[in-house]
C-alpha cells in the first residue's frame, strides 16, 4: 500500500497527465497489489478546495467527497493518536503546515511510501517518497 498526497489524489482523479512518470508507475503498481491510501487530512484539504472553488463539486461537498474516493479506489487512514504526536516530531526545517505534518506522520506511522511532489517533504529522511 501507498499513500497519496493532497494534490497527487487529484491530479489522480482530474488531470493524471501532471503525476510524473515514477509516481504514475508507484499507483499503478499499487493498484495491482496493496491498494492505494491517503490520510484522513486529505479529506480536510478537498473539501477545502471544493468549498473554496478550486475544484468544482459535482453535487454537495460531502456528496463530491465519496465520488473522488471511489473513483481513486483509495482507502482512507485514520488520524490516530500515534500519528498526531508523530506529526510534531519531524526536524525544524520540515513544513510547518498541519496538513503536510499529518499526511507525512501517518505515512511514517504505517511505514507507507508517499507518493508527493512536494520538494520539503521529500527531502526529509523520515519518510520514503516517490516522485
């Protein structure tokens, strides 16, 4: 199993032409054999996106929410306590964005790659990234 950032669940399920070709390749893998997964947080920042008019809803939010994860076949990880402490412990030039801390922590709780452009995150030695 994998773990999809924010913006790769996305560009997953509307414009798959912006993954790069290794992150293309980990889903595809992935989807054959251990499946695809984001952290709960992601739910958070599309429904973000869909209220703010970054991503146009097809229905309600709520509504909108379920169709993106059923077309992305993903499973959504919960935010634990495990991985809310863990969110806090990552070196001081990490992303100080919530969102960015508990996706990166619950990959590092469940010993997932995460899949993810984001350059900070990538350079973190505690987490196994693919772009």
């Amino acid at each position: 199993m994998i773990l999809l950032d924010t913006h790769v669940l996305v560009w997953l399920v509307i414009e798959p032409e912006l993954l790069s070709r290794d992150a293309a390749s980990a889903i595809r893998r992935a989807r054959k054999s251990a499946g695809l997964a984001i952290s709960a947080m992601t739910l958070y920042e599309i429904a973000m996106m869909f209220t703010r008019g970054i991503i146009t809803p097809r229905g309600g939010v709520e509504e909108s929410l379920r169709k993106l994860i059923t077309d992305a076949g993903v499973e959504v990880r919960p935010i634990t306590v495990e991985i809310a402490a863990l969110g806090w412990q990552f070196p001081d030039d990490f992303s100080r964005d919530p969102a960015d801390r508990l996706i990166s922590a619950t990959a590092r709780a469940e010993g997932l790659m995460l899949v993810t452009r984001d350059e900070r995150i990538r350079q973190c030695s505690l987490i196994k990234t693919v772009w």
